[in-house]
C-alpha cells in the first residue's frame, strides 16, 4: 500500500503545498512530509482529516494506494483487469 504517495499526488492536484495542506489538516509540515514519503503512518483520526481535506472518501483513498503485493494472488488478476477502469471513475468522479 502506497498511502502517501496517493495523498501526495492528490494534494499537488489540488494545487496545495505541504505547509497549506497539512495546516488545513492540524499537523505540522513535518509529518505531512513523513506520511507522504511512508516514512510514517498516520493514525486513523488524522487519516479521516486528511480524507476530508482532499474531499476523497477514505476508502477511495485506500482503492488509490493500493498495489499489487496488497492483492491475493488469487485476486490479482482479476485486480489488474478491473483497476484501470475504477481508478479512471474515480477520477472522473473526485478529479484526483
């Protein structure tokens, strides 16, 4: 799962810098910049602030970060096949 690479991505979509975002958040920069390079992982209560401030449910946010060592090889292709398609409706729907 790459959680602060969605998030990061998302923010500089939004045209936000780190400073902004993370103070519309109630961290600091600091942490921001932790949790974006997956240096640490926020806890759920700062996860929620960060999915509201990007205005991205939660678990659109989990779907992003997503990768492929997240799936059951069972389920991986199946993931493959369908991902592009949601990933593409979720941008469409939340502009990310």
């Amino acid at each position: 799962m790459d959680l602060g690479t969605a998030i990061k991505k998302i923010r500089k979509q939004r045209g936000q810098t780190q400073t902004e975002f993370a103070n519309s958040c109630g961290i600091t920069q600091t942490y921001l910049s932790q949790i974006e390079n997956n240096n640490k992982e926020p806890n759920l209560s700062t996860l929620k602030e960060i999915s509201f401030n990007l205005d991205v449910p939660l678990p659109i946010l989990f779907f992003l970060s997503l990768n492929e060592d997240d799936i059951s090889i069972e389920k991986r292709q199946a993931f493959e096949i369908i991902s592009p398609s949601v990933k593409l409706l979720i941008n469409e729907f939340f502009r990310v």
